[in-house]
C-alpha cells in the first residue's frame, strides 16, 4: 500500500519532468510552476496537493495514467521504480500491473542531460552531516599525530604534507605521486648465474 507521502512524492516527481494532474473527471487540468522551495515543498504545490486529497477535485489523475491519486491511497496500489526510468509509478500489488508506464507519453524521458527530480533537501542538515564526518576524520587523524612515529610507518610519515605548501603545489605533487610512482629499489642482492 502506498502511503500518503508516497503518492505526494510520485506526483511531485512527475511534476518536475512535466507531467500534468486532471481534476474534476476531466474538467481541467492543472500543474505547479514551482514543486521545490528550498528544503520543503513549494506552497503551491502543497495547495494542490491538498485541493487534490478534496472532494471538491473529483476524480483527478496524471496525465498518460488511469489510476486517481484516491485509488493510490488505498491498499490495492503500491509505487514502485519504473523499469525504464527508474522513477515511482504505481503497480498493482495484487495481480498484474497496469498496461504501461506513466512515463509513455513523454517523448523526452528518461533524459540522462537532466537532473533527476528530487525530494526537498534540508541542506542545513547535510551540510551538518559532512561536518560531523569531517570532524570524525580529523579526531582521528589527530590521534595518529600525538603518537611517536613508527619505523615501519615511514611511508606514511613522509607523506605528510609541509603546512606552507601552496595549493598549485600541493596538486603538483598529488599528481606527480599518482601519475608517475617512484621506482622501487631493491637492497637484495640479485642472482647473476
């Protein structure tokens, strides 16, 4: 069964890529001209949703479907990944699915040129969540510094880069380090029989 944040979720994905809702059995169609705001949906767009889940839109659908956004609510649906597009159309969850994709109509999708539609994004959290993890790393790091340097660590001692080295540099020696490697020396000696 599909949840109600599923189903506004599958309309606000379609939404992105063009797709329109028809309300009142046909009478009108309507589509928001802004889905995202920020870490939250749009205010129009949570007024359509709402008109949507009223009485007064009827029977309302997307466009290229014949499933109504009150038969989505009930426990006959589910909103899966399509197979073509990997965006969520709804499949019936007893039975066989419905004859086509939601994305059949629409000449220009998938489109890998474009982003992908999306969720709202809190970037205030996720900015927080990178610097925790960044943070992490530092603690860590920090750790290995106090301890006296380890012989059989000179590797990783000697990588350490000097605090002053500029960044055109620092890519300078990235690039010198990865590209072309060092040969190794052998202290062995070799057999010339």
């Amino acid at each position: 069964m599909a949840s109600e944040q599923q189903v506004k979720r599958y309309l606000a994905y379609w939404f992105q890529v063009g797709k329109k809702v028809v309300v009142r059995n046909g009478e009108n169609v309507l589509q928001p001209q802004r889905i995202i705001a920020g870490d939250r949906y749009s205010q129009e767009f949570e007024e359509l949703w709402q008109y949507l889940l009223s009485p007064e839109s009827g029977d309302c659908y997307l466009t290229g479907t014949s499933q109504t956004i009150s038969e989505l609510l009930t426990s006959k649906w589910d909103l899966e990944p399509c197979s073509r597009c990997d965006m969520p159309v709804p499949m019936f969850n007893v039975g066989s699915p419905p004859e086509s994709c939601t994305c059949n109509d629409l000449s220009n999708w998938p489109n890998t040129d474009l982003p992908t539609p999306r969720e709202p994004i809190n970037t205030q959290n996720r900015l927080s969540a990178i610097h925790q993890r960044l943070r992490h790393g530092e603690n860590r790091e920090g750790g290995d510094r106090d301890r006296s340097p380890d012989p059989k660590n000179q590797t990783r001692e000697s990588s350490r880069l000097p605090e002053s080295l500029n960044q055109k540099d620092y890519l300078r020696l990235v690039r010198d380090r990865s590209c072309c490697p060092l040969p190794q020396t052998s202290t062995e000696p070799t057999d010339t029989r």
